[in-house]
C-alpha cells in the first residue's frame, strides 16, 4: 500500500511498534491463531497452565504453537504456576499484582507496544479477569510514560452460557478462510497438551469457539465486574465444586476485591495522567 499523505516520520515509527497479546494461560492461542498467524504479536502468558503440581508440559507446548504461528514468546511466558496464583488470589496478595502490572509495563515500554489484545473479563475464571486488569493497567501507564497512545482491545475467551459479563462494541471481526479454519484444525490436533480447554469449549457453547475470531472495546471495569450484591459464576460453581469434594477452598469475590481495587485505582490514575501526557508529545512543534 502506498504511504502517501502519511509522514514520513509516521511510517518510521509504525516499523518500530509492537503488538502484543496477553493472556492467562497456554491454550488461549488457539481462540485467535488466525488473527495471531496474521499479526505475529508479542505473547504473554501468565500461568503455566499446570492441572496439577509442577507441570510445565502446557507452557511448553504454548512456547512450541507460537513460535509455529510466527510470533514471538516475551520474558513473561508462563510466569508462575498456577496454585501460586491461585495461593497469592487467596491471600488478598496485592503486592505480588502490582509487581506484575509493573513488569508488564516495563515490556510494554520496552519494546515499544502499541496495541494490546488482552483475554475479556468475562466473571467465568479469576485469573483471566485479572490477566484483563494487568494487561490494561499496563497499557495505560505505559501510554502516559511514553505519551505514546497504547490502545487495548479484547476478545472472549469464552461465550454463550460460560461468559458471564457483557462484551464491549466490537472493533474488528477476523475474516477466516476454509484454509484458514483448516490450519486451526490441524493446530487443535498437533498440540494436544494445549488444545483441550478449546475443545471443551467448543463441545460446550457450539463451533463459535474456533471459527469465530474477534476484538472488541472493553468495557469500564465497574460494568464488567457486575452487581456488587451478586457472587460472581466462579464462586457459585467453586461452592458446588467443595460440596462435592473437589476443592477444599472457594475461591469469592472478597479474595479478588483488594486487588481489583489496586489496579482499578491504578488504571484511572494512568488514564487521567495520560489524557494530560498525550497532549503535547502530538504537537511537539506548537505554533507561537
Ligand atoms: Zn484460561
């Protein structure tokens, strides 16, 4: 495509901007392979995505599918596993939260991210409604350090009767070809280690969950989290899972409550510094 009536100097910096996508755990790809194939972004990933213990066979196996999609694992790739999250949930453990907003903004500004596709906060899983918060907290602080506007959009990692909070207007629906939904189908059956949370979905909500990728504008966060007097679905269906013995904790909403609020805190701090930031880095020359 021909760059006329774009500066030059705008061309120059889209050669140098990143895009990233980041996301709870190993298998989330596969919701979107297609848009990654085609984008080949930055990838974080938060867990490590073992079912039980120290496991590191579904990180690995992320590590593997990304890479043969042509994008790029960062430096927080499978950053803890997940009963250390799920540990660090249960004690209210802000710190550790706020630690990791701060070293995803520092990758962020790093390599000089612009556009950020994060996992939809969805009140289904806790950590990717914190993966969301992280991600735009992130996002937001690294636009108001570098003046630079780092946009975020996301997607649902899951839908029908799992997703559990409103989806915000959509930004763009990814065309996929027969080839395309092929690939991905081959894909699912190549990394088995890491393809059995989108098959599960896809038995449990229809095709939607592979042959539909898109992006949207999230939502504020106080919309997204939904009715204060209401349990969000993972602590109703943690309560069933102790009845029958699986868990022996439930993980509520009072665990995620101070961590949410220091992010939230956080993210409109960074927003209303940014709004004052991005002013001037876009009239550098300013006429007298
Ligand atoms: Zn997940």
């Amino acid at each position: 495509m021909e760059a006329s009536g774009v500066g030059a100097e705008a061309v120059l910096a889209d050669q140098g901007a990143t895009t990233a996508f980041v996301v709870a755990h190993p298998g989330h790809e596969l919701r979107l392979a297609t848009w990654i194939a085609r984008t080949r972004p930055l990838v974080f990933i938060l867990a490590k995505g073992a079912r039980a213990g120290r496991s590191e066979t579904r990180i690995q196996a992320s590590r593997l599918l990304v890479e043969a999609l042509g994008a790029t694992p960062s430096d927080l790739f499978g950053v803890a596993f997940d009963s250390e999250i799920y540990g660090w949930i249960m004690n209210r453990d802000v710190k550790v939260f706020s630690a990791l907003a701060d070293d995803l903004r520092e990758a962020f500004v790093a390599r000089r991210v612009e556009f950020v596709v994060t996992d939809a906060w969805q009140n289904y899983n806790p950590v990717h409604d914190l993966t969301h918060a992280l991600a735009r907290v992130a996002a937001a602080e690294a636009s108001a350090l570098t003046g630079r506007p780092v946009e975020v959009m996301d997607y649902p990692v899951v839908m029908g009767r799992l997703a559990h909070a409103p989806l915000g207007s959509e930004h763009s629906h990814i065309e996929q070809s027969s080839q395309d939904l092929a690939a991905k189908a081959r894909l699912i059956d190549d990394y088995p280690d890491v393809a059995d949370d989108v098959r599960a979905l896809d038995d449990a909500v229809g095709r939607e969950a592979v042959s539909r990728e898109t992006l949207h504008r999230p939502l504020n966060l106080e919309t997204l989290r939904g009715p204060l007097d209401e349990a969000p679905w993972y602590e109703r269906h943690g309560e069933e899972r102790v009845r029958a013995g699986v868990y022996s904790d439930v993980l509520r909403w009072s665990h995620m409550a101070p961590i949410v609020a220091m992010l939230a805190d956080r993210l409109s701090a960074a927003e209303s510094r940014s709004g004052s930031a991005v002013l001037p880095a876009l009239s550098p020359i300013a006429p007298l």
